[in-house]
C-alpha cells in the first residue's frame, strides 16, 4: 500500500516535472531562435524534411479522407434529398476539424518522429556535447531551426490537406456519382465563411505544429542516450502529440464554436 | 542532397501550400464577394424575432443584400431591435418593409425587405417604420386551438 502510494507520487512529482522543464525548454527555445531565423538557410532545410518529404502523405490522404467523405456525404444527405449539400458538408468538415486534426496526426506520425529519433541520435552519439565544448548552443543550432520548420510547414500542410480533400469530394459527388456542380461550390461558399471557418482552421494547424514540433524537439532532446532511449523516445512522441491534437482539438473548438452563434 | 535543389523543393512546397490556402479563401470561402464592400447600417424594431441570429443574411426578392449586424433589445418599447448591415449598393425608399421570414420549413431565420414606394431612400443609421416578426410556432398553435374552441363553444350557444 504504501509502495503503491510512493510510485503514484513519483509519477506525479515527475509529470510535473518534465512539464515545468519542457516550458523551460520552450522558453529557452523562443529566446535562442535568433539563430534559426537569421540564419533562415537553416530553416529552409529544416522546412524541407519536414513539409515537402511530408507532401505525399498528406496529398494522397486527403484526397481519399475527401473523396470517401464524398461517398458517406452522399449516402446520408441524398435520403433527405438534400444531396446538393453535398459541397458544404465536405468542405466545412475538412476546413473545421479534419483537415487541422489529420494534417496533425499524420504530421506527428511523419515528422515528429524523425525529428526527434533525429535529435536523440545526436544526443547519443555525443554531437550535441561536441557542440557545446565548440562553444556552439545546440539549442540555437539544432533545435531551433527544426521547431521552426515544423511550425512552419505544419498550417501549408493542413491547407494543402484540406484543398485536396475538397478536390476529393468534388471528384466523387460531382464527378462520379453526378450532384450538380454549380450547386456544389455555390452552396460551398455559402455556408464557408472566411473568417469563421478557414481562420479559425489555419489558427488550430498553427496550435498543432507548434504542440507537435515542440513535443518532437523536447521528447529528442531530453532522450535517453542510449538505443533503448532514442526508441523509446520516439514512441512517446507519437503518442504525447497525437493525445495532445486531440485534446488541444477539443479545447479549441469548444473556444470557437460554440459562442457566438 | 545539393542546396538549390533543397531552396527549390522548399520554394514549390511554399507556393503550393500559398496557393492552397488562396483556393480555400476564393473558392470555397469565397473572400471575395463580402467583407471588402462599403454598407450602411438600418434599424428594425421586432415585436419579436423569433430564432434570428447576428450574421443572419437580410434578402430582397431573394438576394442577398446584407447581414443581420446586431440584436439588441429596446427597454423602453420592450421590443427586439435588428441591426442590419446593408451593402451600399443597394438603396432602399424609405417606406421598405421587413418580414422575418424562414427559409425552407425548418431552416435558419432571415429577414426579408420588401422596397416601398417613397421617393426618399434610407440613409444610414435610420429606423425601418414597417415590420413584420418572425412566426412563432407556439402562439400560431394556440390561435389555432382558440378559434377551434370558440367555433365549437358557438356551435353550442347557437342551439
């Protein structure tokens, strides 16, 4: 009883712990990114690994999250003979929630995960510490420059996921199965408000790259340095940002779409 | 990998993800026809307005020509007050009437201007004189029910 007491402690105390040090990190991190941003070359390359080697993932995704969104839309929508809402259905999902939530999780899964297996690596094999006996801050040199490239890439991901999507479901319901196509994208942008919709979309993908990137660059850089630990670590960074998407999801969505209306 | 080819992928990726985000605006959001026009601003005094929200559209002979701005509500005549925000390019004579009406049987409540006949047009921050609430479902049950019974109260009294 009291053993089990002791380590329900220790979870806590160290819970708390790692999340007080990684806003330390964080802090840490926004004060040294001079660097990365003077430096954009450093950025650029960083944007490279983690946006445009996602590009196929995220491409092909969203068109069948669209286009399988297309079929179900139809199914459902045509037995109240509404089919041409087919446009709106489609684009608000993808816009509002699938396009941000997807993008992220697939991004996690894609980028977080080599960004911190690539982060632990060096911690492993000692560069980060050849770095710091250089005089170099592997925090400004590494780290920085792959948050900011995640943070980046992560709302051009969500846009390109959503634009697919929606490019998808006009494949399907206009395409293949024949809804009319001027009532498709009128309706569209009917119901789509630019600032409602898409703003608050782009807001949540800029919520999750920075979630997901900052979970990815800590989970590396306070890896274990050994084999075990850089796996491990890897892991816990699909799994923490995944969480984290979901729930920050959850939180942001009751912020924007429930007042007001 | 050589570093133009990198700067390049990066440059595509950017413009792509640019134009994305310009598809998403223009074409599905449609940025274009709203937000940027000049409007003037109307009063409407509802003796109720029923399920209208702010940002409902305002049409006329089934265009539409504004937004419901604001709903407030008038302490001194107890009625609802309705904001729109009407776009410049439309006049209206002063004599224009406004219907909450609902689209559909079940979809969401707008108002409905219906123009008048007066030479003057309204000019920004004026009060629309003639309106019309919005149909409450409840209230047109009970008339209903009422005028039933007293048909069959009536009926009784007549024999």
């Amino acid at each position: 009883m009291r053993a089990a007491l002791i380590r329900l402690g220790a979870a806590v105390t160290s819970g708390v712990w790692r999340l007080g040090y990684a806003s330390r990190f964080f802090v840490y991190l926004l004060a040294h990114s001079g660097t990365a941003l003077r430096r954009f070359r450093l950025t650029v390359r960083e944007i490279y690994f983690a946006g445009v080697l996602s590009l196929i993932i995220i491409l092909v995704s969203g068109l069948f999250v669209g286009m399988v969104l297309g079929l179900q839309g139809y199914d459902t929508l045509q037995r109240y003979g509404s089919s041409e809402a087919l446009g709106v259905l489609v684009a608000l999902s993808l816009v509002r929630e699938l396009g941000p939530v997807v993008a992220g999780l697939l991004f996690a899964s894609r980028a977080g995960s080599a960004i911190t297996a690539e982060i632990g690596l060096m911690k492993a094999t000692e560069q980060l510490s050849t770095m710091e006996m250089m005089a170099v801050d592997p925090v400004a040199r590494v780290v920085a420059p792959r948050f900011w490239g995640g943070v980046l890439s992560m709302p051009l991901l969500a846009a390109l996921f959503s634009a697919m999507g929606i490019f998808g479901g006009y494949l399907v319901g206009v395409v293949l199965i024949g809804v009319d196509e001027g009532a498709f994208w009128s309706q569209m942008q009917a119901a789509v408000d630019v600032r409602n919709d898409i703003l608050n979309g782009v807001i949540k993908s800029v919520v999750f790259g920075v979630a997901v990137t900052l979970i990815a660059v800590f989970e590396g850089y306070d890896a274990p340095p050994t084999a075990e630990g850089v796996s491990g670590a890897t892991t816990r960074t699909v799994v923490t940002s995944s969480l984290a998407i979901l729930a920050l999801d959850f939180v942001l969505t009751a912020l924007m779409f429930t007042g007001g209306n | 990998m050589n570093r133009s080819t990198i700067d390049l992928w990066v440059g595509v990726f950017v413009a792509i993800g640019l134009g994305a985000l310009l598809f998403l605006a223009l074409k599905v959001g449609n940025l274009a026809s709203f937000s940027t026009a000049d409007t003037y601003r109307v009063d409407a005094h509802f003796g109720n307005i029923g399920g209208l929200k702010v940002r409902a559209p305002v049409k006329s002979a089934g265009v539409v020509v504004g937004r419901v701005a604001d709903i407030g509500f008038d302490n001194q005549a107890y009625e609802a007050v309705a904001v729109l925000s009407i776009d410049a390019r439309y006049q209206f004579p002063r004599d224009t009437s406004a219907k909450i009406l609902t689209s559909g049987l079940l979809g969401e409540q707008y108002i409905g201007l219906e123009a008048g006949a007066d030479g003057r047009m309204l000019k920004n921050g004026e009060r629309m004189r003639i309106t019309q609430s919005a149909v409450v479902l409840e209230n047109l049950i009970s008339q209903f029910l009422f005028s039933k019974a007293a048909e069959g109260g009536d009926a009784k009294g007549g024999k």
